[in-house]
C-alpha cells in the first residue's frame, strides 16, 4: 500500500493564501473543494490550504504548527526573489544545516516556511 503525504496549513484568508503560495513560492492551483479549500501542487508536493475561523495566528512566532520546506537549487537566487517580495524573513542569510543550507521565512498569516539548498 503506497501512502501520500499531504502538507494541511490552516489560513484565515484563503484569497491571499492561494495568491501567497501561487505566486511567490510557485505553487500550481489543483483543485476547488469548495469556497474556504484548496489544495495546490510544486512538484510533486500536494498541499491543502484550508481557511477556518478557528486559526490562531500569534505575532511573535510561538503558535507556527507547520513547517513547509521547499527545495531550491540556487539558494542565493531565492532569498532575493523572496526579498524582491518583501516576505518577512526569519533567516535572511543561507544558514548551515546537516542537509545544506537554509533560510526560513513566514507567509501573511505567520506561518513558517523554509527553503533548502540540499549539498
């Protein structure tokens, strides 16, 4: 039996989510559930955007459930088209980490995403 894993990221505003992750982080719509789900493909990665008023969105970063790493080949060439973006960084420089480098930002409803530059 294969299973497939599924990213879910619960957002107050699914307007500006699917706009978010559309255009600046290259997801592609899938499919329309309905008015408040959707779920979007990069690559081979599925999520599910769903908006629900029971989203607790916390400025200083202690309420984030999900962590979203997205590959990326040119880690440099992402923080700037990120930068280009005004997108609020966390980690603005490549960092090391055990797979490479990374950096870690947030989406307009505070929650963290990384990219990685796999060795």
């Amino acid at each position: 039996m294969s299973q497939v894993c599924v990213i879910s990221i619960y957002v107050p505003n699914i307007k500006e989510a699917i706009s978010f992750y559309t255009t600046i982080l290259g997801f592609e719509l899938n499919k329309q559930y309905g008015p408040n789900i959707v779920t979007l493909v990069h690559g081979d990665l599925p999520i599910v955007l769903e908006e629900t008023e029971e989203f607790t969105y916390s400025p200083d970063g202690n309420n984030t459930g999900v962590v979203l790493a997205l590959k990326t080949e040119d880690i440099h060439q992402t923080v700037q088209t990120l930068k280009e973006h005004n997108v609020n960084f966390i980690v603005d420089e490549p960092s090391d980490c055990p797979p490479g480098k990374f950096i870690s930002f947030r989406d307009p409803f505070g929650n963290v995403l990384e990219y990685l530059q796999f060795d």
